[in-house]
C-alpha cells in the first residue's frame, strides 16, 4: 500500500549530509543571510504569508476597482438603488454590460499575465535548483510590488483599465505568485522529511489561508473608508518586506552553483525528460508507474484550474443582484474563503490518523463540491455563508496530490517536479481564467451560478481519479504480499 512514510523525497538528514560542508561554508556570498536564527521554527513560511497577504489584499480590489471604473463610464449606479436586494426582479440591462466587461477585462488581464508566466516559471524553478531558492523567492516580489504600482499610477491619474494589463505583465516576467510558490515547496522539500513532508506541505497551505483571511477583512473595511489607493500602498509595502525577510533571513538550502545559467533550454528538458520517461524511479512501476504521474498531475491541474477560475467569480457574484454586496461583506466573504485553509489543515491532521490520504483528498473534494453546488442556488446571504463553510476542507486534497506527485520521483528530480507542478498551476490559472470568465457572461441569462455548477462537475473527475488508483495501489500490494 502506497504509504506517505515511502515517500520518494530528500530526506533532511541526507541532505545535511551530503551537503553539511557546503551549507556550513557556502560557495558564493548569496547561501548565507545577513542574519539568521535557528532558533526560529519557521523558514519561508513569512516569504509565503506576505505575498499571499498582498496578493489576497489586491486580488478583489482590483474587480472592484474595474466594476467602479465601467459602471462609471457606462453611466451605471444600480448597486446602490433601493431595490437591488429585490431577488423577483430581472437583472438590468446595463448591469449585465458593465459584469460582462468586468468579467472579459479579469479574463484578458489574467490571459496576459498567466501566458507569460507560463514560460517564465518553470525556468526559474528548474534554475533554482543550481542557482539556489533565496534568488527565486526574491524576484518575483519585486515584481508584484511593481506591478502594484502600476496600479497606483492607473488610480492617480485614472487612465484606461488596459494599463493594469502591463502591470500583469511585468509581475509575469519576473515569475508571479506562482513563482513564489514553487521556491517555497521547493524549499521545503529540500529540508523536510518523509514523515513531516505532508504536513509541512499543508502548512505552507494554512499560511495562504491565514494572510488571505487578513487581508481580505483588512481590504474590505479599508477600500470602504479610504478606496483605493491606500490599500495598494499597503501592497507595495509588503512585497517589498517578503524581499526583504528572504534577503536578511533565508538561509540557502542547496548549494548554489555559480556558473548556472538562467536563459538555457536545459531547465525545459529536465521538465519534459521528467514526464517523459516517469522519471528515475519508474523501473520499479513501468508504464503503471508513468500513468499515475500523468494522472496525479491532471488531478492537480483540474482541482486548482476550478478554484482559481471560480474564485475569480466570486466578487463579482457577490457585486450584482440580488446580493449586491459592499466592501465590508465582500471582505468578510474573502475571509471566510480563505479560512478553510486554516480548517482544511486540522482535517488533514486528523483525518491522516484514520485514512489513507487518497481518501482524505475525496473527502475535501466532496466538501468543495457541496459549496460550489450550494453556491450555485445562492440567493441570499446566509446561503452563501453556508457555501463557504461547507467548504470547509476544500484545501486538504492539493497537500495530497503534491505529496504524492513528490514521491514517484527520486530525489535529484525534486526541482524539476517542482517547476512542472508550477508550470501546471500557470497553466491552470490561464485555462481556469479563461474558461469561468467566459461561461459566467455567457450563462447569466438562465442560471447565474452555472459557473459554480459546472465546477462541482469537474470536481467529481479528480475524486474519481484518484478513488480508483487508491484502490488499484491496494489491490497490487495485497497481490504482491499473496505471492511472497
């Protein structure tokens, strides 16, 4: 039975000593900060809380920002008619315009932004895996601090929406979020174990949900007192402090090999080579072995292709009738989002205790597809507070499915793995984007929350995926311990 214990990952203490020396007396002055403590039980896990507190801060902002901008050049100011709460009347005219734009500009600044991260990521990943993590967690936020001021410029001086479309795409050339991202589970792969590989995986998820919880109370209450423009300072400030912490405080955690090269084509091949040939560990499995990488990866790409294309619906759902929320509620909507990190990592804890974590990732996939169904039908404000917290586990299913993409490949393939896996999320980001963006516009007219639906649809694709494979893992080894 494929068990977390067996994982095929770089232990801490093989690491420690095959590398000891170097760590010790590293080869070039970026292995060791300026300051450190080894005191401190945590690594990147500040790197990873501020640059999702930033990016939840900006994230609904930024629709709202749009929703205000079309509706003001469009004339519109339904949202705040005594009627709006009225569920019986038909959407206006106009505003199915000024949410139909909004959705198509979310959609053409992610397309943007997402396109160019795709090529960009799995670069810095596999680089980081010579030139070291410290430099790969740097970049990109000074990239989304730029791209934040952009934004600002856009506000002070209101030019065209289309200019937050450039602000995109600088924060995609120097590798996005998701850039972060990957140097963070990188990072933790280098120095974890395999018992603690899980956890320490779904506590970098619980720090997403911590700093996006924050940050969307924060957001919600601020745009409200003072718009705009205040919050998204608060935005450069805490990219730059990311950079900062990681700067000042990171220790390296491979050695870094000065001579590496960032723009080479080798960084792709050890991606395709990866998924290819099933990697260096797939002579024990053969062509079974090579399907479950593949299907693991399409398990991801699905879970993580619908939560970023549905969040992305979310606010705006939420702006319209019959809700037609202000800031205030569409914070507190975001907090309780983001809070099923925090819970989704005590049900992964728990649930680790008395199940297979094949079957704890079914059981945070049925959570997410009773919200997204609940979701669909939402009218009222307490149905959709009740969505979000019968989402309660939806996170603890993408801890799993990297876990277990981590262990059918060895040890020196770790950082390939790594830069696919963010490779997928850009892309997932891209097709999720471009997918709900789309259907949303276009299906108001007989169901609005058909975009919620028609996710909690494809939600039972990856439960069914992996189900059988838990169960054919568990056929195998009693056959295999039959015949010894």
């Amino acid at each position: 039975m494929e068990e977390l214990d067996t994982a095929a990952i770089l232990p801490a203490d093989v690491l420690n000593d095959d590398h000891k020396e170097e760590e010790d007396e590293p080869t070039t002055g970026s292995g060791r900060p300026p300051f450190s403590c080894s005191l401190l039980p945590v690594t990147v896990e500040p790197v990873l809380f501020l640059s999702m507190f930033s990016l939840a801060l900006q994230a609904p902002l930024s629709t709202q920002y749009l929703w205000d901008r079309i509706s003001e050049d469009l004339g519109y100011n339904g949202s705040k008619r005594a009627g709006c709460s009225n569920s019986s009347a038909a959407p206006e005219p106009l505003q199915t315009e000024v949410e139909t734009l909004t959705a198509h500009w979310n959609l053409y600044i992610s397309l943007g932004a997402f396109s160019v991260g795709l090529l960009v990521v799995p670069l810095l990943g596999s680089w980081s895996d010579l030139a070291g993590r410290r430099r790969v967690l740097i970049l990109p936020n000074l990239g989304l601090a730029v791209q934040a001021v952009v934004y600002l410029v856009v506000m002070y001086l209101k030019l065209p929406v289309v200019y937050f479309l450039v602000g995109r795409l600088i924060s995609g050339l120097s590798g996005d979020f998701n850039a972060i991202l990957a140097g963070c589970f990188a990072y933790v792969a280098d120095t974890s174990d395999r018992r603690s590989r899980t956890i320490r995986v779904a506590v970098l998820e619980a720090c997403l949900g911590l700093s996006g919880m924050l940050a969307s109370i924060i957001g919600g209450q601020w745009r409200r007192a003072q718009g705009y423009i205040n919050p998204f300072w608060l935005v450069v400030a805490t990219n730059l402090a990311s950079a900062l912490y990681v700067y000042l405080f990171v220790r390296e955690s491979v050695v870094p090999d000065p001579s590496a090269k960032l723009f080479t084509s080798r960084h792709y091949k050890a991606v395709w080579h990866l998924f290819s040939t099933g990697g260096s560990t797939n002579e024990a499995g053969g062509r079974y072995h090579r399907c479950k990488l593949w299907l693991y990866t399409l398990c991801f790409f699905l879970v993580v292709g619908v939560h970023s294309g549905s969040r992305e619906l979310y606010v705006l759902y939420e702006l319209s009738s019959p809700l037609c929320w202000g800031p205030a509620l569409i914070g507190y909507g975001s907090a309780a989002y983001h809070l099923a990190y925090l819970s989704s990592l005590l049900g992964l804890k728990i649930m680790q205790c008395c199940m297979e974590d094949s079957w704890v990732a079914i059981v945070g996939l049925t959570s997410n597809i009773i919200g997204l169904v609940v979701f669909s039908i939402a009218d009222t404000t307490q149905l959709i507070f009740t969505g979000y917290g019968l989402s309660f586990l939806f996170v603890a299913m993408t801890p799993v499915i990297r876990s277990k993409l981590s262990k059918l490949v060895g040890p020196s393939e770790q950082g390939a793995l790594f830069a696919s896996v963010a490779c997928v999320e850009s892309l997932c980001y891209l097709v999720g984007s471009g997918v709900f963006n789309s259907v949303y516009p276009a299906t108001l007219y007989f169901m609005k929350g058909f975009s919620f639906l028609l996710a909690a649809i494809i939600l039972l694709i990856p439960a069914g995926i992996i189900g059988t494979l838990q169960c054919l893992d568990q056929r195998r080894d009693h056959r295999d311990s039959t015949s010894c």
